[in-house]
C-alpha cells in the first residue's frame, strides 16, 4: 500500500477559499482548531449551536472530513439526527478516532495558514 496524502491542503484550501470574502466567519477556523482537542463530537456539535455561515463554515469542514476519511476506509458517524450522532461517534472505534482526529488537526491547521494568507490579502 503506497503513501496517499489526501489533499488535505488543498481541501482546506477550498474550504477557506469560499469563505474568504466573510472575515468575520474566517476567524472561526481559529476555533476549529482548538475545539479540535476537545473531541470528535464538540467538533460536530458547534454546527448545532451556532447560526447561518459559521454554522455552515464547521458543517462544511466536519463533511469534508467525513469525505477524506471515508478515502481512507474508516466510515465517521455522519447522522442527520442529534442523539443519533452523538450516540455513534461515542461507540465509534478508538482506533479510528485517534486517525480521524490526527486528520482534523492537520486539516484545520492548513486552513489556519490559508485563513493567515488570505486575510492580509
């Protein structure tokens, strides 16, 4: 089995990309990050408790996780029900949440260096 990269930065890239004219819904990413040691289901619940953009700004970014790991062949709980989900991703696999985790980390940390970039643009 070869080494496959993901395109983490690029998908966060894109991520940052169609957001990068709302600076005020960039800025999430910041809190993306550190939410990130918090755990898988912090991360998915912040969608629920903000509101429009940056609501949408944490859905994209937990789906596009969703889409990179499921390249990998580790399925991450993506229920459109609250107590579903939260009840998967508390059974959901150790193993496969540590590597979901490591790739949330790497990919909220691209979209950092990409928020950096286009904000001093």
């Amino acid at each position: 089995m070869g080494w496959e990269p993901y395109k983490l930065d690029k998908e966060a890239h894109d991520l940052v990309w169609k957001r990068k004219d709302q600076r005020d819904v960039l800025g999430q990413v910041y809190k993306m990050r550190t939410t990130v040691a918090y755990g898988l289901e912090r991360f998915w619940g912040e969608q629920l408790r903000l509101d429009g953009e940056e609501a949408d700004y944490w859905k994209a970014t937990w789906d596009k996780l969703v889409e990179i790991m499921a390249l990998a062949d580790i399925e991450i709980p993506n229920k459109n029900d609250r107590s579903e989900q939260i009840s998967e991703l508390w059974k959901f696999s150790i193993d496969d949440r540590k590597v979901a985790i490591a790739v949330l980390t790497q990919l909220c940390d691209c979209m950092v260096w990409w928020t950096q970039r286009y904000k001093k643009a």
